[in-house]
C-alpha cells in the first residue's frame, strides 16, 4: 500500500517552463544568440547552473568565469521572479489540487521534491503550501537530480519507505532519480519521453488512487 506521494513541482503542479524559457530566452538574447523551445525541453528538471552551462554551450559561448556565470544565473532569476510573482492559483495545472487532496483525504502524506530554489515563492503564490506535508526543494538538497537524494529526503520527512513511495515527474532525469531511490514512478508527459516510468498520463487530472494500487 501506499504510504507517500512525492510530487515534482515545475510542469507537474504548475507549467512555470514557459517562464523559465522566456528567462533564459532574454538572456541568450542579451549575449547575441536565441535558442528554441525544442532545446528548452532540455533544461527541465535541470539545475539553474547546469541549465546555464548548457545554454552558453548552445551559444558558443566560452571563457566566462564563475563569477561572470553566477550573475548571468542571478540575472535570469531576476527576470523569472518577477514573472512568477504574478502567477495566481488560475495557474495550478488541471486536476493538480484535487488529486493532492485526495491523497491527503486517503491518508497518504504528500510531498513536494523540486530541484527549484523558488518552489515556496510558487507555492505560496498558488496557495498549495498547506496541502504538502513536506516541501524539498533546490535549497535543501546537494545533489541534483538523477540524484535521487531530493526524493529520498522528502520520503524521510515523510517518514515513509521509498518502496511505499510514488513520484510524479515530468523530467526524464526526475524519473530516473525516483527509480534510482527505489520508489514507484508515474510519468506526466508522454510515454516516448517518459519511457522508464511505470505509468505515463497526460497529467494530474488523468490519475486516481485506484490507479496507483496497481503500479
Ligand atoms: C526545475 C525546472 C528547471 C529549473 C530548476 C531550477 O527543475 O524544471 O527548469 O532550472 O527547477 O529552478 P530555479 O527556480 O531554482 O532556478
Ligand atoms: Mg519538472
């Protein structure tokens, strides 16, 4: 049975790669290069500074130094901010709140395991905070994902077993941190991104509890 669910925030409770791609899209432009929403797909799941590196790549770009690279990240997360900022509950994706709800109704503990280190500002903006008994997030964690150290951690504060875990990932690299970390795994995307996951749904309005005792 099933003691946790480990949700993944960025496209999983909230589409926020659209604002990041306009962040990082401004950036790119400022140093005299674009890149396109294919490559953005990329970067999901991916660190700020991992996603950086991989843009400059795509650029051309070499020779910064980390000081250089640490405002540019401090840049792009200047102009993120003020974007999300303004995003309202209208923005929570479908069937999001209700299934978290759910869960919490059933007794099964709730978690957010997110690589962002803006995850409280977009949860106290969707007003979802209450609803998760834990929130792991890019500032307590040292090892990103495929990692599966985000996940482990929110199954302890969740004092659950990782096998007795399920984790809700839109990121080939989240999917692989849950499996890595011995938890069951439900995809949110499509089953040619998401092939390692036990189940894949188009999101959160697609899955029932029902669905999950049989993973
Ligand atoms: C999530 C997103 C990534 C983002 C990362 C860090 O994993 O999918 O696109 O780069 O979080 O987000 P942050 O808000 O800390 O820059
Ligand atoms: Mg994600």
């Amino acid at each position: 049975n099933i003691q946790a669910c480990i949700f993944d925030l960025d496209g999983v409770i909230v589409d926020t790669a659209v604002y990041h791609y306009k962040a990082w899209k401004r950036l790119a432009n400022t140093l005299g290069f674009d890149f396109t929403e294919h490559q953005n797909e990329q970067l999901k799941g991916v660190s700020r500074m991992a996603s950086l590196e991989l843009i400059l790549g795509w650029g051309g770009i070499n020779g910064k130094t980390e000081e250089e690279k640490l405002a540019m990240a401090t840049q792009k997360n200047e102009w993120y901010t003020e974007m999300i900022n303004k995003m309202t509950p209208a923005e929570i994706l479908p069937g999001a709140r209700e299934f978290v709800e759910s869960c919490r109704a059933a007794a099964i503990k709730t978690a957010i395991g997110s690589a962002s280190k803006n995850t409280l500002t977009i949860l106290n903006k969707l007003e979802l905070t209450p609803l998760f008994d834990a929130v792991i997030d890019g500032n307590s964690v040292n090892k990103p994902k495929p990692d599966p150290e985000v996940f482990i951690k929110g199954a302890e504060a969740l004092n659950a077993r990782p096998s007795q875990c399920i984790v809700f990932e839109d990121a080939m690299a989240g999917i692989e941190a849950a499996i890595a970390g011995g938890m069951k795994t439900v995809g949110i995307g499509s089953a040619d991104t998401l092939a390692l996951a036990d189940v894949v749904v188009t999101g959160l309005d697609k899955v029932t509890l029902e669905m999950l005792t049989s993973i």
